[in-house]
C-alpha cells in the first residue's frame, strides 16, 4: 500500500499494466519525453523505451486514428488527449471508427483501447482547458465512458479500462488531479466498469455525482446533515452502461433523487438519469426527480468561472428544496 | 520572385539583417520610411517588455497562465508590417506583437490572459480574429475570411499564424489547400520556434523544412531567419502583393525559437538544454535591429533606455487598470451565447439571480 494522488494512482496503473502486458502502448502529445503535461506518464519511457511510450505529433486524430489501426493489429494502446478540449479533432475517429469497428467487422474486429484526457473546470484555464464533455462520448453506441474520484478508483478502473476488450473513454478530473491522497494497493486489482459505488448511505434523498463533483457534494452534506438531512451519496464512476440498479434501489429507498454534474445541463448526463428514476421508481418518488448541471453557456474564463461552477452551497440549497418539496 | 531565388528544397533561407546587425543581402533591403522603422521596433519592445512583465505578474499570482513570446518578435511585427490597413489578422495564440502592431490595445491583450472573454472584444476597426486555443483550426478561418474577400472584391488580404507542431494537425493542411485551390489571398506564417511544448521541430515532421510543405500545395513557400525583422517584411510583403494581385496563397516558415517556456505552466528543463537557448540568445531579433537602427542614424542607446522605462511604467500602469476593471458583470455569463437569450438560459439566468439573492 501506498498514499497516491490521483495522478500518481493512474501514472503507477499505466507502469503496472505495461510491465505485465508487452502489448501495451502509451502516447500522446508531450507524454514521452516530459511525461505529459500533468506528468501522467512521467517516467514511463525511460523504463519502456520510445516504441512503448512516445510522443505523438500534434494530431488528435492521428493519436486516435492510429490507436484504432494498433489495437486491430494485436496492440493496446492508451493514448492521452492532452485536454478533452482538443479532442474535436479526434471526434471523428472516434465517432465513426473507434466506436463501430465491432459492429461493422460484426465482432471480426475489436478495439481494446482506452483514450483517456483530463476535463473539467475549475483549475483557472485557458480556453477550451475547462470543459465536461462526457455526454458527447456517451450518446454514441460502442463507447464506455468512465470519470474516477478517487486514487484507489483511479487505479482499478484503469486497469479494468485497459483489460477491456472494448474501447474506453476515461475521463480524469484534473481538478483533483493532486487534491488528496488516499491508500492504493499495490497488488493488480478492478473496479468493474458499469458498477457504482454507495460512497455514503442516507435516508432522505439519493445524490449521485461523479468526478470533482463527489467532493462538492460531500461538503454540502456535512452543512445538510447540521440540519438533519441525511443523504445518500452514490459516486456513479461509470458514465456509460450506467449502474441502473444501484441507483433505482437507493432511490426506492429514499424517494427523492438529485443529479450533480459539471457537464451542460440541456441533453447532459442529468436528463438520462433524471429518466431513469422517473421509469424505475416512479411509485417511491416524493420530489421531481432533478438534475443540477452548469449553465447551457460556454464556460467562462476565469473572471466569471466561479458563477459557472456547482459548489457545495448550490448543491446544498437544491437539497434543501427538494427535502421541503 | 525570393520564393524562387531561396528555394526551401535547397535548404535556403532568407536572411537581411545577421545576428549582428550587418546587412547582408543589401539589394534586398526595403526602402522603409525612419517612420515605420521606428513603429516596428518599438512595438517589438512594447511587445518583450509586456511580455516580461506579464510573466512576473503570473508568478505574483495576480495573472492567469500566460503564453509566452520571448525572442519572436521579429517574425511577428516584420509581417505585420507588411499589410495593409484594411487586412485582417487570424492569429494562433503567440502573436502578442502582431496583435499589438495591428492595433490590439494592450488592455485587451492582457484581460483576454487575465481570465476575461472581453479581451477579445478588440475595438472598431481592428480586424483581428480572438486568439485561437485549439491547434490548426485558424487556417481554415483565415481561408475563408481571405475567400468573403475576394467573392465579394473587398481587396483584403489576411495573415495567419500557426506553429510548428501545429503543422501535424489535419487543418493545418486543409486550409491551405483549401486556399490553394481558389487562389484565396491569404498568407499562411509558420513560426518555427522548434518546440511544440516539449517536443522539437525533428520529432515533429520528417520535411528538412516546413515551408517545403507548400510545395505539395501547388503553392510558394519560403524560409525567413524570423529574427531578422527585415526579411519577415520583404517575405510577407512579397506574398502580400501576390496575394492582392490575385496569385493566391504564401507558405512563409519564420525560423525562429521561443526563449521562453511554452506558456507559464511548462518547465522547458524538462526538455532542452540551457546551452540551446544560450546559442539562440545571441540571435535575439531586438538587439540587431536597435543596432541596425542605431547605424541608420534613427535610434541611440539613450533613447533606447527611456523607451525601456517609458514602457515599463506604462505596462504597469495598463495591468494595474485591468486588475481594477477586469472584472465580470454576471450578465457576461449569459448574454452573448446568442443574439437573443433563449427561454431555457433565461430561466436558468434568473433562478441564479433568486438563488444569490437568497443565499446571501
């Protein structure tokens, strides 16, 4: 066992996996030399040399596209997108290739790879360094999308992505990159993709979130439960399948649901589960089932990020008004 | 035609002004009024000074990430020059002086790195695109800003900019062979400073040049020593003209190097060797040109220092006024994502306006 951030819980998976899988392949823009721009990777080419970890030309759809080539030709490759802002680029391949090369082969061909990039806001950036863009991954069919909060999630998810015999999209949230530390095996483990996690039980109303969201909620419960108000805090983990179940069953439970997330709230996250509990738990509900999600705006620079931004104040206050509905 | 005479595939490049200040093509020279000589240099100190001081104000925690421009300044302002007042400018995000040259006040360049949208709100008549994050898209915009022009016979010409890692990504080469095509009058700028981030020029393409690549576009292309002031005009100029005469599109590939880190966030020891940038020093464009200047008989080591001092305080002076009213009205949040607000962002608006109403 080890205290890791973050950071260092997917930069010690990614050293684990490609000592123990010779077909594991790292790159991306600045992750060879330098170890990326976060350092994710830092170390890993000098340990496995330049075919295994490598730095990509500045070509998104060159990163993805070729990943799709090696991951037919007996390669797993994890590639980086330095940003999930510069992934547009990419959007094409993964549209149109990543996603569909089993059902187009008719599972001839399949793709074991994992793109993973940094999103979300609150880190003070720069254009298009601040956005939640899970919902553009999780509309299309063939993709798995997957946001850890935790180190020890971090690592099992990661390996689980990379062990996937389908692709992955996993999303980190840069904002907790370096937040915190928590104890990681060092032993090889998973944390199944499509299963999520009861961080916290509670009787009054369920709260699922994912990412630097799990945080923010968990702050606002310490204000809530001041109050009396018990909530049940479910990290979902897995964007895509979603972890239908362990929602449903919570809600049952408390029969008020709320959805926390950094993504745009028009067609986000939210309304898919905000849908889910309407059909699954209809009878058990006392409250509209309710998404919080930012603003349908781009996200401001910094000057104005903070009005854009859910925090523990905002979370707490539409707990409240559901508890009181 | 110099696209012909320094043939990119010879590994030619074109050089005016050397290292030390020497002219060395002089038959090249450009007849250019005390006027504007004096306009350049002293944008291109404005441009180093604003550029220091912005780093200092990023590591006193009072600037946000910060891209840094330290030693090109001669490949941006010798193409700026070179256009006219009715041309547009479609920069990447490391064209401070261009910006500055073409009438980008000051203020908006630092409220735009200071974390506000507004800085990109340049004043009438300045004709600059925002600055563009996300890597090659520019090329594309700047193709069909260049295309309005001609269909509509606007008599426009638009300069460009991108890096090189930013010759990788597929837009890169879309739009100029979208250009290419319709003979679209518009000037593509590589600078070459030799890094993107962390990776050098070699890891980033197998081409021995980047203005090479125009070749396969149908198109000329040439390699400027970007530190030489003077070479970065006559190159542009010379593509500005063609472009204007309807001949089309310029790949022009200023040789360059960024002596600073990639933005204020990058640590550059990671990557390359102090002797490199120590070499490169030496080549600083400002201290040829001053004493390129200073041979004319148009500038003095005294007028230099006062210029130095002026701009100091002056810097000062505009990032104190940004920190006083770069601030964000919260109609800012909603109100420009489109011409009229929709319902839902209305909603949305005023149920943040009755939550900060309650929780205060």
């Amino acid at each position: 066992m080890a205290l890791m951030t973050i950071l260092q819980a997917i930069n010690h998976t990614l050293d684990q996996q490609m000592e123990k899988d010779s077909t594991v392949v790292v790159y991306g823009e600045d992750v060879g030399v330098e170890g990326g721009v976060f350092r994710a990777t830092a170390g890993l080419q000098k340990k496995y040399g330049v075919e295994r970890c490598f730095d990509a030309p500045v070509s998104e759809a060159g990163i993805v596209g070729t990943a799709v080539g090696m991951a037919i030709n007996g390669l797993k490759p994890v590639v980086e997108i330095q940003f999930s802002g510069f992934m547009f680029p990419a959007y094409n391949q993964i549209a149109a290739h990543v996603a569909r090369m089993r059902v187009r082969s008719r599972g001839k061909y399949h793709l074991p790879l994992v793109i993973r990039m940094p999103y979300g806001g609150g880190i003070r950036a720069l254009e298009h360094h601040s956005e939640s863009q899970e919902t553009l991954f999780a509309h299309i069919p063939g993709l798995k999308v997957v946001i850890p909060s935790t180190p020890y999630d971090a690592k099992g998810l990661l390996t689980a992505a990379i062990k996937d015999p389908d692709p992955v999209i996993f999303m980190e949230p840069k904002r907790i990159y370096r937040a915190f530390k928590q104890e990681v095996p060092e032993e090889e483990y998973i944390v199944p993709i499509g299963k999520a996690k009861v961080v916290k039980e509670g009787t009054d109303i369920t709260v699922v979130a994912w990412g630097a969201m799990v945080r923010e909620v968990q702050k606002a419960m310490q204000e809530l439960e001041q109050e009396g108000i018990s909530v049940e805090l479910i990290d979902l983990r897995t964007i895509k399948p979603i972890d239908k179940d362990t929602i449903l069953e919570s809600v049952q439970k408390t029969g008020r649901f709320l959805v926390v997330h950094e993504a745009v709230t028009s067609f986000g996250p939210g309304a898919e589960l905000v849908s889910l509990v309407t059909q699954g738990a209809f009878l058990s509900l006392e409250a509209p089932p309710t998404r919080l999600g930012a603003f349908d705006v781009t996200v401001p620079l910094d000057k104005g990020e903070h009005h854009y931004l859910i925090d523990s104040k905002r979370i707490a206050y539409e707990v409240r008004k559901l508890i009181k509905y | 035609m110099l696209t012909k005479q320094f043939d990119p595939l010879k590994k030619k490049q074109l050089q005016i002004l050397d290292e030390n200040g020497n002219i060395v093509a002089k038959d090249l020279e450009p007849n250019l009024s005390k006027d504007q000589l004096l306009k350049m240099y002293k944008t291109m100190v404005l441009g180093r000074v604003a550029d220091t001081k912005a780093v200092q104000f990023q590591r006193q925690g009072r600037m946000l990430t910060f891209v840094i421009n330290k030693g090109q300044e001669a490949a941006q302002v010798g193409s700026a020059a070179a256009i006219e007042e009715q041309d547009w400018v479609v920069p990447a995000f490391r064209e401070f002086s261009t910006l500055l040259y073409r009438g980008a006040p000051l203020y908006n360049l630092y409220l735009y790195w200071y974390g506000n949208e507004w800085g990109s709100h340049f004043p009438e008549g300045v004709k600059i695109l925002p600055v563009n994050i996300t890597i090659g898209a520019q090329f594309n915009h700047a193709t069909g800003v260049a295309l309005a022009s001609k269909f509509q016979k606007k008599n426009e010409v638009v300069l460009t900019f991108i890096g090189d890692g930013g010759t990788s990504e597929g837009e890169f080469h879309e739009g100029i062979n979208f250009a290419s095509v319709f003979d679209a009058p518009v000037v593509f700028i590589i600078q070459n400073n030799h890094y993107a981030i962390s990776v050098p020029r070699q890891k980033q393409t197998k081409s021995i040049t980047l203005a090479q690549k125009a070749i396969a576009y149908g198109i000329p292309g040439i390699q400027v020593d970007g530190n030489d002031v003077l070479a970065m005009y006559v190159a542009t100029k010379e593509a500005v003209d063609r472009a204007r005469r309807g001949e089309g599109p310029t790949l022009i590939e200023a040789y360059t190097y960024r002596l600073g880190a990639h933005t204020t966030s990058d640590d550059p020891t990671l990557y390359r060797e102090d002797k490199e940038v120590d070499e490169w020093i030496k080549k600083d464009p400002l201290i040829r040109f001053k004493k390129y200047l200073i041979e004319k008989g148009y500038w003095s080591e005294e007028e230099d220092q006062k210029l130095y001092e002026e701009y100091n305080d002056y810097v000062n002076d505009v990032f104190k006024q940004v920190e006083a009213t770069g601030f964000y009205q919260l109609e800012d949040v909603f109100k420009y994502q489109y011409a009229e607000m929709p319902q839902h962002l209305v909603e949305q608006y005023e149920a943040y306006k009755h939550y900060l109403e309650e929780v205060k």
